[in-house]
C-alpha cells in the first residue's frame, strides 16, 4: 500500500475538496518503482503527464486557486488519461 506524501487529509473526508495531484502522483511513482512492464511505464507516464497538462491549462482545485472540486480535477485527469491512450500517444514496447 502506499500513501501520498502529506497523508490522508481526513479532516476533508466526504467533502470532496482535497487535492489528489499528489496521491496522482504516488500511483504513478508505484507504478514506475514496482511494474517492470512497458505497459505500466505507459500508464504512469500518461499519469504524470495529465496531472500537469491539467495544471499547466489551470484545472486546478480550490486550494490552488482554481474551482476544481476533488472529482472535478479526477476526472480531467482521467480523461487526459484517456485522450492520450486513444489517439495513441502512449507508447508500449
């Protein structure tokens, strides 16, 4: 298991105003550290590249200055994520 850097925040439990870049992060550090596959280096480059390509367009949350709730700026992410295995950026192999 792993945790982000800052830990758990749970005092922002259920209120859907966290920042997940940083557990964004982890998952894909876990990724690059622990699955030796070209598919998984894929996947965790896809990640670290949506979480900045949504900063760098300004989706960010609250506590950055942006308007993104917790899912909003997930599901930016995701589908950056998504965009980027669809049109075939994310190279395999």
């Amino acid at each position: 298991m792993a945790d982000a850097p800052h830990g758990t925040a749970p005092t922002l439990y259920g209120k859907n105003d966290a920042n997940p870049m940083a557990m964004n992060q982890a998952g894909a550090a876990l990724l690059l550290s622990y699955v030796k596959s070209a598919e998984a280096q894929a996947a965790s480059q896809a990640i670290y590249t949506a979480v900045a390509d949504a900063v760098h367009n300004g989706h960010v949350t609250t506590d950055l200055g942006g308007s993104l709730s917790t899912k909003d700026f997930s599901d930016a992410v995701i589908d950056r994520i998504r965009e980027s295995f669809v049109n075939g950026e994310q190279k395999t192999g």
